[in-house]
C-alpha cells in the first residue's frame, strides 16, 4: 500500500497515512478540506558497478556476430579490424563523400 501526504488546508497541517487508494478516496470523501500533496519521484538511472558491464563473454559473442556480418553497426563497434581494412574504409568514405558533392 502506497504511503499519502496530506494537508489540512484550515490548519496547514502536514501528515502522511498508509492506505489503499479506494481509502485514500473515501477519506477525501469524507473530508473536504484536506487533499493530498504531490511530491516528485526518485527514479534511479544509469546505474553504474560491476552489474552494468557487459561481461567479456558477451563482448566475444559480439565480436564473433561482427565477423559474420562486418558491415553492420555492430561491427564498427565490436570487430576486428586490420589496418588495411580500416584505410580501405576510409578511401570509400572520401569517394563516396566526393559522389554526394557532384550530385548536389
């Protein structure tokens, strides 16, 4: 069960209750001059620690599905390349950058 924060709007009182929410709506119900009070939410991203990484097993399997398919995204990632395939990657990147230029 949720836990609510109310205010008494006639006195300013503040009090949190622990209720289901069909409690929560016959209590407001019942008494006009309180309401409940919004607070933001804490919500925990981009946790970092040993859980978060990737494990050197699944950065194999990577590099073996790279392999396989060595034009895709993962692959410009995860493989292996030697350093004529990365010159040659580069010359057909100037090329193809100078077709765009005489297409325009």
């Amino acid at each position: 069960m949720p836990t609510y924060t109310f205010e008494n709007r006639k006195s300013g009182k503040i009090w949190d209750e622990l209720m289901s929410i069909s409690e929560m709506e016959e209590y407001l119900a019942k008494n006009k001059d309180v309401h409940t009070l919004i607070h933001k939410v804490n919500i925990v991203s981009g946790v970092q620690g040993i859980s978060y990484k990737n494990d050197q097993g699944m950065k194999e399997v990577f590099q073996k599905i790279s392999e396989k398919h060595p034009t895709s995204a993962l692959a410009q990632q995860y493989g292996k390349k030697t350093i004529k395939q990365v010159k040659t990657e580069q010359v057909i990147a100037k090329h193809r950058a100078r077709q765009r230029a005489k297409t325009k």
